[in-house]
C-alpha cells in the first residue's frame, strides 16, 4: 500500500450511525447511483428525475426520482432468536457501511456498498463468524412491498412501476418508467432494476461452531456462513445508449455479478486507484478522519464516465430537488480539480453540454431582469436539460463560480485541447452575457446586477 492508502485504513471509521431508520446516516454512492446506509429503501440515479409540477412554457418541475433500493434495507435480524442493535461506520477506503452486529458467540459483518468499477450494482456482504461450541441461526431480512408502501404506490411519485418476469432463481427485476420528462422534447427515463430475493420469513443462515471452523488471522478458530445480497438498475440514458431491454439488462448485470467472486475485492482496487490522491493531515487523527469522509463523499456523488454533474449536497441527498446549482462549481469542482481532473471534467462537460439552454435563459426574461441578453446565463438549479428550474432565475454570482470553475480547471490541467474545444467557448458566452448588461460609456453600469 502506498502511505496515503495506509493512512485511510487508520484513519477510516467516521462516527457511528445509528441503527434504526431516520438516525445519522452515512451516503454511498459511486457517481451512477446514490443511497443511504440507514436502510430507508430509496435510492437516486443520476440524471433520473420525475415531475412535481410545472413551471409554464412547456418546463416541467422536477425532481430526482425516488427509486426503490431493496439491497440497501437488508440487516441482521436476529441471531440465535434476539435481536442485537446494530452499529454502522463508514469506511471510507472502501467507500463502504460497516455494520457489526453481534450476540453471544456471533459476530456478523456487513458491508454495503455501490460497486465503483461495476457502477449498475449496489451489494451488501454479510459475514458471521461463530466461535462457540453450537451451530447458530443467523436470520437476514430485507424489505419489499408493501413495507415501502409509499415507493410501492405506482402513482405518488411520478413513476409507475412493473414487475418483470424472473425467469433466473433468486432475483426479481422490474421496470419503472417516468410518466413526465421536463419538456416533451427530452426523453422520459425508465429504469431496469433487479435484485437479490429475501424471503418474507428471512433468509435463514446456520454458522457453524467453531469445532467445524477456518482459522482466524489473529489466533484462534470460528465457523463462517456468508450471504451476498446485490441489486441493479440500468437506464435508457445511459453513456454509451444502450441497446436492449432494459429490465433484461439489469437481470445481466445481476447475473454477472453475482457470480463474481471477486467483487469486493475488485471494488476496493477500483476505489484505491482513486484514493491515491488526496489531502493527508498528518499528526491529527480527527480532521485527517474528516477529511477523508468529506472526500469519499465527493466520490460517491461524480465519476469520470458521466454525462451528468450532482447537487453540491451529492447524488444521495435530495435539498434543492437534487438540482445542479453553482454550489456544485464553487465547493465541490476545485477540490476533484485538483485530485481527480477527468472526474472534474466530466461535471464540467454537464455544463457544456447545456450551452443551448443557458443561450435560452439569456434571451429569455426573468423578474430580476426583464431584458433579453446575448450570451449564456445558466441556471439557478439545473436537472436534466438545463432549463431554469427555479422561478427567479440565476443571479451573477452563479455565472462568475461556473466560469471561475472552468478558469480553475483550464490553469489546473493547461489542456489547450479542451480550453479550446469545450472551455473557452462557454466562458466567452459567459463574459458575452455580462457584456450584454453593460451600459454607459465610463463608468460603467452592470444592469440588473444581483
């Protein structure tokens, strides 16, 4: 291991979660799917979102879409017949939940994580190791409908949902389809989701004593009984466009999966070859621990393969709707700048990318300036076109973080390629927008500036 890999194993385990849903929750994510460790059954997908209303002129309100997460709600229910509570770290090396559940001779630990290199899966490992004298009954629940009967309603949250054939054992897929694109000119998301069954009584697991038992690292002996659990989504806005159908995709994926047998293993090496760079805080175990989680975090919402950026708050967290906002270019872009450019670049392209819409906004009027203007003025909050998803519109302070994101990016990397290609063509619109308000002839006047 590298110094600063032996330093994330040190300095790993943030503060507990608490066990029971609605307590202090840690986000996992791998920039494609984002959730939470305290078992609430949702999960984002980037740049999967579904209408709360409309806004006029065709732009729907959105928001992201609250898919279900099966995988994410599995837990050790009992062992031996008594229930344990539970405790929850994150390791942020792994970029995953640690939970230790443990009652007599039996310790079980799980791991829960958004795979990096596979980003379509999301799995929880669950190890029980039993160093007494008797077998032990582990049971294993995993929420399903109706106990997430407010994700089960077809209708509440702008989505319908189906359940799809499941022709392999084990594993039951469905297609959810969103029933209101922001315009009637961009494509409505569907995702294929799969995932790992648990029966409605539990899955029952038996630990062997440690009479039948594999020697443990540290001395001593232990029966092991493991389960893996694992769920999938794929979408139709998927980077490269997928071909297929989308639910017999996600069964793919899950198949694949599954019969990996080194998939933690594999998920760790792909985090790792991220981690190599970072801030180290030498001497202080506390904040180099802080620093640390804020950067996992940072990596769970982005990656360098996505035609889509994150709220500042990351792909997990709903505030702002989960809309892009220029919090995202002023907080987040300049640290994965510095450490991660092509993930940084990636979020930066998610700009680009909406260069039209933001000439859109420019010529179009809003309250605090009712004036059409050249150039392009991006959005107050962003969701999948690029069109103002809030009523009174982008103020200047967001156009000058998005270009000083974009300058940062150009004087971090000195890629002329891309200033020519992709950076400076947004900041001229940029810098054409401001130019466009300027009246006088010395001094000069910014009109409407806010």
């Amino acid at each position: 291991d590298s110094p600063r890999l032996t330093s994330m194993r040190a300095f790993s385990l943030a503060l507990a979660a608490g066990p029971v849903v609605g307590d202090p929750a840690f986000a996992i994510g791998n920039g494609y799917v984002g959730l939470w460790s305290n078992g609430t059954g949702v999960e984002h997908v980037a740049g999967v979102f579904r209408a709360d209303g409309t806004l006029g002129s065709g732009i729907f309100q959105m928001s992201r879409a609250p898919i279900p997460s099966w995988t994410s709600t599995a837990h050790v229910s009992t062992i031996n017949g008594t229930t344990p509570t539970p405790s929850t770290t994150l390791d942020v090396r792994s970029g995953a939940a640690v939970t230790t559940t443990a009652a007599g001779a039996v310790t079980c630990t799980q791991h829960t994580y958004a795979h990096r290199d596979r980003r379509h899966v999301v799995a929880t490992d669950i190890n029980c190791t039993n160093t007494g004298v008797g077998a032990v009954e582990v049971v294993v629940l995993q929420a399903d409908c109706p106990a997430l009967s407010t994700l089960c309603n077809t209708t509440t949250h702008g989505l319908l949902w189906t359940r799809g054939a499941a022709p392999v054992p084990g594993v039951e897929c469905k297609r959810i389809d969103i029933l209101q694109a922001e315009t009637e000119a961009v494509v409505k998301p569907v995702v294929g989701e799969c995932h790992s069954v648990v029966p409605a009584t539990g899955l029952k697991l038996t630990v062997p004593p440690a009479a039948l038992a594999t020697r443990l690292a540290g001395g001593g002996s232990a029966g092991v009984a493991h389960v893996r659990l694992i769920s999938t989504r794929v979408t139709n806005l998927d980077q490269p466009p997928i071909q297929g159908d989308i639910v017999e995709l996600a069964q793919l994926e899950w198949i694949g999966a599954t019969a990996s047998s080194t998939l933690f293993a594999d998920h760790v090496y792909a985090m790792d070859d991220l981690n190599t760079a970072g801030i180290e805080v030498a001497g202080d175990p506390a904040w180099s621990q802080l620093v640390n989680v804020s950067w996992y975090t940072l990596l769970a919402s982005f990656r360098d393969d996505s035609p889509y950026s994150s709220s500042s708050q990351g792909l997990a967290a709903s505030a702002d709707h989960g809309h892009v906002t220029a919090g995202t270019e002023r907080w987040v872009l300049p640290t994965l700048t510095a450490f991660q450019p092509l993930v940084a670049r990636a979020a930066l392209q998610y700009r680009v990318d909406r260069s039209g819409a933001a000439a859109g906004n420019a010529a179009g009027a809003v309250p605090r300036d009712p004036t059409p203007r050249s150039g392009l003025r991006f959005p107050l909050q962003s969701a999948s076109t690029g069109n103002e998803q809030a009523a009174a519109g982008a103020t200047d302070y967001d156009q000058g973080e998005i270009a000083r994101a974009f300058a940062q990016h150009w004087a971090a990397t000195g890629d002329t390629t891309w200033l020519q290609d992709q950076g400076f063509p947004l900041l001229d619109g940029v810098a054409s927008y401001f130019a466009s308000r300027v009246s006088g002839t010395g001094p000069y006047h910014l009109n409407h500036s806010e």
